[in-house]
C-alpha cells in the first residue's frame, strides 16, 4: 500500500482510469472507462485531504460518506469502504459511472481548483466492483414485518424504494412495463456509458434480499393503481418521464426525422437482443446525421450515430457552449469521437421531401440571462443557412405525462404535471392519495439517476413511518371491480 504523507496530492496528480482510445472505442458499444488497478485506486484514494469540511459530502445529493470511505480504501480496507458507500447510496457501482461529478462532489472538492479534484467517481466505481469480485454482496439483517409494498417502476427511484424497503423487513414488489428493471439507465442511457450487465447484477442481489419483479406488467392496464391499494400495504409509485418536448416547427414528421429516445431504445435492443417482433433498428451506417439539442440525451445521441458507423454526425445548439446543459465530460468525450458541434444555431424547419434534406437554421447570440441564470439566445437576422442531413434527431428533453387514471385515485399534479408529494411532510413523498407515495423524475421533472435515487430512498422512508403510524388504508378512490389480479403477489 502506498504511504501517505502530507503533499501525496501534490506528488500524486488527479489521474482518471484509463479512457479506450477514441478510434477503437467508436468501433463498439462497450464502456469507454477501463477501472482502476488496485494500487492506482488506493493512490488516489490517498490525495483526499480529509479537509474537515466535507463539501464533497454535502454537494453530494444522497450525502456520501466519501471522505470515510476514501479513507478506508486507503487503509486496505475496500469491503468495509463498499459497506458504507451502500448504506447512503443504493445504487453507488451505477452513480459511480454516470452522475455529473464534475457538477457534484467533484466539483466541490478542495484540490478542485488548482489541484485536480479527487477522482471520486471512478473510485466509488471501484470500490462497489472489487467488493462484488471478493464475493460481498449487500444483505438484510433485519427479520420481515409482514407488510408489503408495491412499487410501480423499476427505474431508479423505484429500485431505491424497494432496497430501503427490503432493508427495513418490508416486502416490496417492483412492477414495471418493460422486461427488464432499470428504467432509462436499461432503456434509455447507452451502453457506452453504463453496460446493461452492470443493471442485471443490481437485479439479482435486490432479488437476493428478498425484492420481487413482476415484469411487461403496465398499471392502469394489467392491474390498477386501485387494486394495489387494495392488495398492498402503501404503494410507490416512480414512472419518471417520458412526454418528449417537440420543437413545433416544420419538418417534424418528415420521414428521416426520429425523437431521441425511441432512437436510442431502439439501438440498445438492437445491441442486447432485445429488439420485439416487427419492430425494426434504427441506424444511421453511410448517412448525415444532424442532432438538435444540447443536454446529455443528445450527446447519447451522437455517440450512438457515431458507433453506427454514419458519415458525419452534428450537433446543433441554440446556445454557447459554455451555456449548454449536457455534461462538460460527455461533450469533450463526443469531440474526441468525431461530432461536430454547431453553437449558437437554431433550427427553423427541417427541409425534404418525402426524406430529409437538411436542416434550416439562424445563428443567435447570447442576451440577457433569464430568472435561472441562463443566457436566452437572441436571433441574429439574415443569418439563415442549410446544414444537410439525411436523418434528424430531435433530442430537446422530456416533460411529465401524468397517467390519466392519476386523477381517479386522488393524486394531484402541478400545473407542468409533476405529482405532488412533498418533501416537507408528516409523511414524506406522500401524494394527496394517503397510501400512494412518488418520487423521481415524476415528481421532480427530468433530472438526474441520484436525485431519483435519494427521492425514492426518502420516499421509502416516508412509507416506513407511515405504516408504523398504523394508519389504516383509504378505501381506494373509483370504482373496483374487487377482483385481485393475478400479478398481485
Ligand atoms: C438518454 C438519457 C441519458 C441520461 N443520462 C444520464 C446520465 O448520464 N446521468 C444521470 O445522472 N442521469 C441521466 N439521465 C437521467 C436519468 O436517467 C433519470 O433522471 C432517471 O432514470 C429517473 O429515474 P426514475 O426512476 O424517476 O424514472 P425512470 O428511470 O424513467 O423509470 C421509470 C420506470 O417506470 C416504468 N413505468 C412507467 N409507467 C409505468 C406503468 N404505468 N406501469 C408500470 N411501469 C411503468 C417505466 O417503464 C420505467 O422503467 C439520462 C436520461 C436520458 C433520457
């Protein structure tokens, strides 16, 4: 083990793991991160100056404990270091590879400016997979209550739900539409950046401590959010998502023009055989692929049409780049693979036929910022020009699409269709439906895999002290036929 001493951040610089070179990555959709050796881990581990102001911790939104666990590692000590890491985070070897650091705990480390920010990502990745290689494995100690809980959505809110759950005796069981868990870190997030096996072993150890998946099951058409109600205890629900933000302008519906996620469900499929009958792939080999958008769905974009084997791919951005909203890594990674970005450029229509031509845009330049900070782009006039294209992908986020049953069982949404389940309450995360709780993306708007983490973390303990308060369930709002469904478990 290496020693430490004083200035070990200033002999030992920030070094990421090894990054595939850019050539050889595009040519697969593996991971582009190789992981760190253990010594190289624990050497980096050693550069936390144990400041005693934790900023990292507090940046952090399900507040690591990554001072403590930095230091166990460079004691040797990676079981009792993955111990900790999964006691505040239910889901740290996926965190690990795909938060934002660098706007997060990294971001707020004290060797941040000047020295490099302590690699702590990469070493929460590390610490989670060589405690898995060891054989350890996250277990309950704790015996059942009895109680049951469903959790509607297997994403990341609902996954951390049913892990505190679980943790505390409780029984959940996780529906989901789809047949996989995972919400849009399986279909959604490319393979590049998290590789699907890494969810599947995350399925077998919450399995292992007693979760149950009933899986292809939609609520509110296989069973109703009333008979869950009924069946269960409370329920939580985390359906993220997924109403897709339109530019509303002409040229949307033209064939060759595709929205970002369907496009990139559709690769992901494609790439781990799970594509439905009579559904095809969509790719982009030989073509000119414009993308429209600046967040992080559309760097997955162009790094998904790059590994396609398209003649060029380009990003266009009706902003600076120094006021887009995607990740500063994902954008620098995009560059290194060949994407051409076009800053300050909105598009206007999108031109063709019975295909895709091109794309008409007007250059802008930045004005005042709005009540969020962001500067508006202002359009500069006589600047029209046609950038050619033979596919578009439209990637300009996603806003709530709250299920029309929402309304039938009492659960009230904000006017931008957010449920409303507060934070701040005797029960938190409850929504006006007492035994109905929500978090993530549904409740908070499109965000981020640890926000929804912590939401559904909280939310399950909002659940635990409501069945402890012994409140005895509502009758479930509308109108039930009685019957159990055959998934109620
Ligand atoms: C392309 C893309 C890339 C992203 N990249 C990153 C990233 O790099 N880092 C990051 O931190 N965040 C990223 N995000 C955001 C992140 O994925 C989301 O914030 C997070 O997944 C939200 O979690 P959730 O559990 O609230 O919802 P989701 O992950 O959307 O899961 C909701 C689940 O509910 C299920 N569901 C919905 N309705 C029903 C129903 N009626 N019955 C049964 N099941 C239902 C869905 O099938 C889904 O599985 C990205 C998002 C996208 C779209």
């Amino acid at each position: 083990m290496p020693t430490k001493n004083a200035h070990h951040y200033l002999e030992v610089p920030r070094q990421e793991p090894v990054k595939k070179r850019h050539d050889l990555r595009i040519q697969s959709f593996g991971e582009i991160y190789t992981q760190y050796e253990n010594n190289m881990a624990v050497s980096q581990a050693n550069r936390c100056l144990g400041c005693g102001v934790p900023y990292c911790k507090w940046q952090c939104p399900v507040t690591n404990h990554i001072p403590e666990w930095l230091k166990l590692l460079s004691e040797g000590n990676v079981i009792a270091a993955a111990e900790l890491s999964n006691q505040t985070n239910s889901l740290p070897e996926i965190c690990g590879r795909i938060c934002p650091q660098d706007r997060l705990c990294e971001g707020a480390c004290t060797l941040h400016d000047g020295f490099g920010a302590v690699t702590i990502g990469s070493i929460e990745q590390f610490i989670s997979e060589e405690a898995f290689r060891q054989g350890w494995r996250p277990t309950v100690n704790v015996p059942p209550t009895g109680k049951r809980v469903a959790v509607v959505g297997a994403g990341p809110a609902g996954l951390a739900c049913a892990d505190i759950l679980v943790r505390n005796g409780v029984h959940p069981v996780v529906y989901d539409q789809q047949p996989e868990i995972g919400g849009l870190l399986t279909f959604g997030i490319p393979p590049f950046k998290l590789e699907k096996e890494v969810v599947l072993r995350r399925r077998a150890m919450l399995e292992e401590m007693g979760v149950t998946f009933i899986l292809n099951h939609r609520v509110g058409k296989d069973t109703s959010l009333g008979q869950l109600i009924e069946a269960y205890d409370a329920v939580f629900l985390g359906l993220g998502t997924y109403a897709m933000r339109r530019g509303n302008f002409p040229g949307e519906a033209l064939p060759g023009v595709h929205q970002a996620l369907p496009y990139l469900v559709s690769n992901i499929r494609h790439h781990m055989g799970w594509m439905p009958d009579g559904q095809e792939w969509v790719q982009f080999k030989d073509q000119d692929v414009v993308v429209l958008g600046g967040g992080d769905t559309a760097m997955d974009c162009v790094r998904t049409a790059i590994r396609q084997g398209a003649s060029s791919v380009t990003c266009i951005y009706r902003r600076d780049e120094a006021n887009m909203p995607g990740s500063r890594r994902e954008v620098a990674n995009a560059k290194e693979e060949g994407v051409q970005f076009i800053w300050n450029a909105q598009p206007e229509a999108i031109l063709g036929g019975t295909a895709v031509t091109g794309v008409r845009v007007v250059s802008t330049e930045m004005g005042q910022p709005d009540a969020k900070g962001r500067r508006t782009p202002q359009v500069v006039p006589g600047s029209e020009q046609t950038i050619p294209a033979d596919a578009v992908v439209l990637a300009f986020g996603f806003q709530p699409n709250p299920a029309p049953w929402f309304t039938q069982y009492g659960i009230d949404t904000d006017e931008t269709g957010r449920v409303l389940a507060p934070a701040e309450s005797q029960f938190p995360y409850q929504t006006t439906n007492p035994a109905v709780f929500a978090g993530g993306d549904m409740v908070r708007g499109s965000d981020l895999v640890v926000t929804a983490v912590y939401e559904g973390r909280q939310a399950a303990e909002g659940i635990l002290q409501y069945l402890q308060a012994g409140i005895s369930q509502p009758a479930a709002y509308g109108n039930l036929s009685g019957e159990s469904s055959p998934c109620i478990r």
